[in-house]
C-alpha cells in the first residue's frame, strides 16, 4: 500500500507541489491555486466534509493553547465540514481576536460568517454588538448604528434590559461622530426613557455616561449633563467598570462649570486610568481634551501640543479615522499658537486627507480644515488669502451650526481686519464668534478684541461693555493666557484713547505673559503694537516718532508682517 510520504513524494516529482521551506514542520504548497482548485473539486462530498473535519480536529488537539491565534483557520474547516457550532465558536473567537489587535475589516467579516450560521438570538445579539464595534472602528458609523439598532432588537426579545441600555450607548457615540449632536442626545434619551427602570449593568453605567455627554455637546443643560455624569460614574465605581469609569472622567473633565484646575485634574485621572486597563480610545479622548482646555484656559500650549499628539496617535493606532482628524486638526493649531509653521502647514496637508472620514464624502473642504487654512495665511501675512479661508470657513460653519469652527474662524477673521487697520470689518465676525461661545466660556481673547474694535470706529459703550464682560469671566485669578488676552484688550483700548502710559505699560505685561505661555506669534504681535504706540506717545510729545529699539529688540523671530505696524487702527 503506498504510503502519505510517498503520494507525496510523487506529487513533487509531477510538479504540482513544492515544498514550504519558509517552516521548520514539512509543509507542501500547491504550484497554482488553479492546480489546488481542480484537486480539492475532485473529492466527494462526503469525502470533503470528513477530511475538514479531521484537519479540523488535528489543529484543535495539536495547538490547544493556539485556539485563538488559529481561530480563522479552525471556522474554516469547521464550516466546510458542516460543523456548524464549532464554525459559530471560531468565527466568534476569530472576530474577537481581530477586534483586539484593530484588524476591523478582517473582525467584522468573521462576524458577518457566524451571524450567517443563524446563531440563536442571544448569541446573535452579542455578535452583533460586536460587529457593530468592527464597523465603528472602521469609522463607518452609519452601518454600526443600523448594526446597532439590530441588536437592540434582539436583547429585547430575549429579555435583557442591560444589553439594550448599552446598544443604545453605542447608538448614541456614533451618531455623535456623523456631527448630529442633537440627535446623539434624543438617541440616549430614547435609551433612558423606553427601557423603563432599568437594572444596575454595565449597559445603564455606559447610557447614562453617553447621556451626559450628548446633553453637553448639544447645548443642553450643565446641570443635568453634571447629574447624569455623576449617576454614571457612582454606577461605575459600583461596578467597578473601569472603562465606563475614565470615560465619564473625561465628560465631568470638560463640563465648563469649574476652574481649569479641576478640570485637568480629572482628565488627568481619566488618561492615566484607561492608558493602565489598555483601552487607547479612551485615553486618546482624554488626551484630546486635555490639549483643548490646554490651549484654551490652561496656558500651556507645547503641554497641549504633547496631548493633541498622543490623541492622534492613539486614533492612528485604532485606525479610528475620525478621531485622528480631530486630534491632529488640534495639533496644527498648536503649532500654529507656537510659531512653528512649517510643522503645521505639513500636519494641515495630512489633516486635510483626512477631513472626509467622518461621513466618507468628498466635496472639497470641510470648515474646520478652511478655518486652519484661515490661520496659516494669517501667520504668513497673507490678509487676502486669510480672509478669503476665513470667510469660507464662517459661513460654512454657520450652515452646519459648527460653533467650534465659528469661533476659530471669526477670531481669524477679526485679527486680520484688526491688523490689516480695518476695524469695522472685525466686528461682524468677532460677533459672530462671542454669540458662538458656550455659556461658561470667558472666550477673554474674541471678546477683548471685540471690544478694541469697537472702540476704535467710535462705540465706546459697546466697548466698555464687553471688557467688564470679559473681565467678570476671567474671574479673580485667570490663568496667563486669559490674563495676556485681558491686558492686550486694556492696552488696545488705551490706545484708542491716547493714554500711553497705560497703554505701553499693559502692552509690556501682555507680551510677558504670552512669552510665559510660550505664545511667540502673539508675544511678537503685542511688541509691535507696543512699539508703534511708544512711537505715537513720541509724537504726541514732540520728540520725533522713534520706537524703542529695547522693544523691537525683544520681538521673537516669529512669523508676522511688516503691516501690522504701519496699519493698525486708531495708531
């Protein structure tokens, strides 16, 4: 009887099939799939179906610590032998261990394989959340929501209240990511109100969070998105649901109703805690939020540029498209607060690559990306270029109530009308950009130089108005970059009024403070400004019109334009 070793040996002489050297075991390939094909069609039925199995069998009992790593394989021969609950198994644990190792794609089609073996409803309502995770994560958010809404379906016809409340939290962070804010929050509340009372699990903790979140993002209340956020976090420690836990951190981290301080100590806690229990999408959350309260009221903007950049990396690593959009879209601004324009107009070409990924379109710019552009030019000097991105990026964002983008692109807008010595034009956007400001914002540097601007065409009311505006939300004890921006507004409008003592002494103390928060465009700005105000206070006394050379002296080598001296309003 002739042996395996020999059916083989036979079938290298016949040039059908080479050996594997690439492996240590003996392993044979096919010459051509083709060659494969034709042999694999000439086995009965029967004959197919036992040796899948066999095969099957053979890689379970060899590599019983391998089950995972080889789970793909096993669906396989397991499907192919008809073995339909050891197929189920395998494709599960296949998807499973793709999802881990952000393989997505690869997760989601083993999902798709065992949901297609008619699995019974309550293993179909887990696969489904599962694959609803591999859409998700793929940044196909309108497949994982309908995904999503499937599974809601199932839990509640197996009775599980706990599932639906987390379908539902799922539901309402990807209909956050499509940009409708307000109906990520009718989605949570849909979740709270429809499953009645529901019981202490994983899926309330997570609704509640999502919730609170939604009630944020859209505008509603503070009061009840903090109430939300702290039934979520108690439920959590309760529970002990580490996850759920860093992630309400980082929704009470960002709520504007509390100073700066105890909002970056709770972001902090957030990042450390999902970074200890590995979940990178959580603490990519974290780090972005982090960057943003950095960068507006916490001072520190290299500190921000640091976290902007764990975010997108982190979103990288996912391959969580969208979320890489946003973090390096907060990165180039950093680089843009800094000076360091070469890196960011290079991360701007990366981000704009990106900018589709939130709704897979393609139709030109989104408004955050031509709010960004706005900014570059503006460093540059370029005030046409500026204004024309400015103007592009507001009124787009005001079509999609984008306030984030309103506020960016109509402070630009402001300070290159401002510098260009067209005061009138920077109120209509710098307007724009105060009615754009969440309610506990100070927004200190739109609204000073809102006020300049309005002093300088003559409204001395408005004017006064807003700086003691301004001055309330800054509060008793604002961080540096709030106090840089209120005493550039106190030095623009002393200007305006032709006291220079005031004015040169609270250009100094401005440009000081920007230089402490590392701010090297606006530290240039404000010496400018001070040398052309030194020149004028010069002029007004009758000593010829001379800045102080210690002044120019002092102006970091930063990217601005000669026209900012010899155009700017009311000098």
């Amino acid at each position: 009887m002739i042996t395996l070793a020999q059916q083989v040996h036979q079938m290298v002489a016949h040039d059908l099939v080479n050996r594997n050297e690439a492996v240590i075991e003996p392993a044979y390939l096919f010459r051509h799939a083709l060659i494969q094909e034709a042999a694999y069609r000439s086995l009965l039925r029967t004959d197919r179906i036992r040796l899948h199995s066999v095969v099957g069998r053979t890689l379970e009992n060899l590599y019983p610590d391998r089950h995972a790593e080889l789970a793909a394989e096993l669906a396989y021969h397991f499907a192919a032998a008809e073995d339909q609950p050891r197929a189920l198994r395998y494709y599960t644990l296949a998807g499973k261990h793709a999802l881990a190792a952000y393989a997505c794609a690869e997760a989601a089609a083993h999902f798709q394989a065992a949901l297609a073996l008619y699995p019974a409803l309550g293993a179909r309502a887990q696969l489904l959340v599962q694959l609803g995770e591999a859409q998700f994560g793929q940044s196909c958010f309108p497949e994982a929501i309908t995904t999503w809404q499937a599974a809601v379906a199932a839990y509640r016809a197996v009775e599980q209240p706990g599932g639906v409340a987390w379908c539902y939290a799922r539901i309402t962070r990807a209909v956050w990511y499509t940009g409708d804010l307000e109906q990520a929050r009718i989605a949570a509340q849909t979740g709270l109100t429809t499953e009645g009372d529901l019981p202490l699990s994983f899926g309330q903790a997570a609704l509640l969070h999502e919730a609170a979140r939604a009630t944020y993002l859209s505008r509603g209340p503070i009061d009840t998105a903090r109430r939300l956020a702290t039934e979520a976090l108690e439920l959590s420690l309760l529970l002990r649901a580490q996850e759920i836990e860093s992630d309400t951190r980082i929704t009470l981290g960002i709520l504007p109703d509390q100073p700066p301080a105890t909002a970056l100590a709770q972001l902090r806690e957030a990042a450390a805690l999902a970074e200890a229990i590995g979940r990178p999408a959580v603490a990519s959350r974290a780090h972005y939020n982090l960057a943003g309260i950095l960068i507006g009221r916490g001072g520190d903007v290299q500190a921000a540029l640091d976290h902007a950049g764990r975010a997108a990396a982190a979103s990288r690593l996912l391959g969580h498209a969208a979320g890489e959009f946003l973090s390096s879209a907060l990165e180039v601004q950093c680089h843009f607060l800094l000076g360091n324009l070469s890196a960011g107009a290079l991360l701007l070409d990366q981000v704009a690559r990106l900018q589709h990924s939130r709704t897979h379109a393609d139709a030109g710019d989104t408004p955050p990306v031509l709010a960004l552009r706005a900014q570059l030019r503006a460093a540059q000097g370029d005030w046409a270029g500026a204004t024309a991105y400015g103007e592009q990026a507001l009124d787009a964002a005001q079509r999609s109530d984008d306030r984030e983008t309103i506020l960016q692109a109509g402070l630009t807008l402001g300070e290159v009308a401002w510098a260009a010595g067209d005061p009138a034009a920077a109120i209509a956007p710098l307007t724009a950009a105060v009615g754009a400001l969440e309610p506990n914002d100070p927004g200190i540097a739109v609204r000073g130089l809102l006020a300049a601007a309005h002093a300088a065409v003559g409204a001395a009311a408005p004017a006064a108005e807003l700086l003691v505006a301004a001055q309330a939300q800054a509060g008793p004890d604002p961080p540096a970059a709030d106090q840089a921006a209120l005493t550039l507004a106190t030095a623009r409008l002393a200007v305006v009024r032709g006291d220079w003592s005031v004015a040169l002494s609270a250009f100094a103390r401005a440009a000081a403070l920007y230089a402490t928060c590392g701010l090297r465009p606006q530290q240039a700005q404000t010496l400018i400004e001070a040398a052309a105000a030194q020149a004028h206070s010069a002029a007004s006394e009758g000593v010829p019109p001379v800045a102080d050379p210690a002044a120019v002296a002092a102006i970091p080598q930063a990217p601005t334009s000669p026209a900012l001296l010899a155009n700017h309003p009311g000098l």
